[in-house]
C-alpha cells in the first residue's frame, strides 16, 4: 500500500471532526513530501534534532506538531514554527516554552501529557498533578503558551479492555477540567490519544487529535 492509500484507508475510518497528525519520525523527507503531495499538512516528530532538518527541507505550510519528550534546553529552536507541543509533561518545560514563545511574540499550543498506562514512565502529569498546576498562577500567567487540551498513552496491551478504559479516563478528566477551568475558552479542546494501534478505539472514546506513525509510513527507514 502507497503512503497516499494508507492515510485515505485511515480517513475512511475516522469521523471528519477528528484530526490526523502523521508521525513521520524515523522516515525522510521523501516519505513526508508524498504524505503532503496526498493533502496531508499536520506532521508529527519526536526529536528536535530531526524536526529541524526536515522543516528546512519541506514546504512552509506544513503544520509541524512536537510529540515526544522535550528537554527545556531545546524549546528555542522549535517555537519559532512550532504549531503544538502534545508532551508538556512539566512545570519547568511549561515555563520555557512560555519564556521563548514571549520572545518570539507567538502563540504555542500546549497539550498537557497525562500518564494514563499502567506501565511507569517518567513522563506526564497525574490528574492530581495537572489540577495543582491548572490552579497555580503559572497557568493564569500564560500569555503566549497557551493550554490547548490533553494528551495520553494507553498502555501497550492486546488487551482493548485496558486500553478503552484508558482513554475513557482520559476523556472523563478533560470534560472536568474544561467544565472547571476553561468553560468559555474554546482553544482548550483538544484529546490528542490514538496511535497506529488504538487510534479506532481512542476515537469511539472522544480523540480529537490522532497521532499516526507505522500505519501511514510504514517500519522505520533509519
Ligand atoms: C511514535 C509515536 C506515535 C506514533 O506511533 P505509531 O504506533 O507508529 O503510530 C504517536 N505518539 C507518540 C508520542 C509517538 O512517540
């Protein structure tokens, strides 16, 4: 199957309303430009270091979407064309990206990481965490990060219980925070759940952001 067959069979299966980011980690530049050749704009990578050299090479209306772990040092090389960071996964990473965004005079969309899976990971906020910070005065203080909605993983698992389930907590505490904290701001809105392997489920459970990698392109080039 073509990458332009490939993200029309996974449009087919997703209700319009729902946004497709295709992770296009791993692959080049090639890969990218026939995702974008097929109409595709909102590309997803995880290292800084590979987002810069592809952004350079490929067209400017790409929409570029930071996805993976993101360490405080390397905020300013992306915020310049940076749309959405989906793993703001701290304070200190929150406060950076608000620091640069200020410099650059621009508005960053950020989605707070949430950690929904069973497995440890080092990264993403609890709900108890992310409520504490949604009440500091860092939050209210925001002028040019702004909070965009939610991010999570479900755990790797056969097991669509588990990962179901996941997500429907994931969007339960969206629905609580919007009520509590962002009732008339309509930029909060975004689910970002769903993955090559769980995005049908992510979206029966309210994703509006799905992030497709291995279904689109393929197993890693490099
Ligand atoms: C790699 C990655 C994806 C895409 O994963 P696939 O299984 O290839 O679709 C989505 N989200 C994050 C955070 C990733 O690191």
């Amino acid at each position: 199957m073509s990458i332009l067959g490939n993200i029309d069979l996974i449009k087919k299966k997703i209700p319009s309303r729902v946004k497709l980011v295709a992770v296009s980690k791993f692959h080049g530049e090639t890969a990218v430009r026939e995702a974008y050749d097929a109409g595709q704009r909102m590309f997803g990578e995880s290292r800084v270091q590979e987002i810069e050299q592809k952004r350079n090479l490929l067209p400017a209306d790409i929409e570029w979407h930071f996805i993976g772990h993101l360490q405080t040092n390397k905020v300013k090389a992306i915020v310049p064309y940076i749309q959405t960071i989906h793993s703001v996964d701290s304070r200190k990473l929150l406060q950076e990206i608000e620091k640069q965004a200020s410099n650059a005079q621009k508005q960053v969309c950020c989605l707070l990481e949430i950690h929904i899976a069973q497995e440890n990971s080092k990264y993403g906020f609890s709900f108890d965490s992310c409520r504490r910070l949604l009440n500091s005065e860092q939050c209210k203080e925001l002028k040019f990060a702004y909070i965009g909605g939610v991010m999570g993983m479900a755990t790797n698992t056969e097991d669509q219980d588990v990962i179901r389930e996941e997500f429907r907590r994931l969007k339960k505490f969206f629905d609580e925070i919007k009520a509590e904290y962002y009732p008339q701001d309509n930029r909060f809105s975004e689910i970002s759940m769903g993955m090559s392997d769980d995005y049908i489920i992510a979206v029966e459970e309210g994703s509006t952001l799905i992030r497709v990698g291995s279904s689109i392109f393929g197993h890693r080039e490099y």
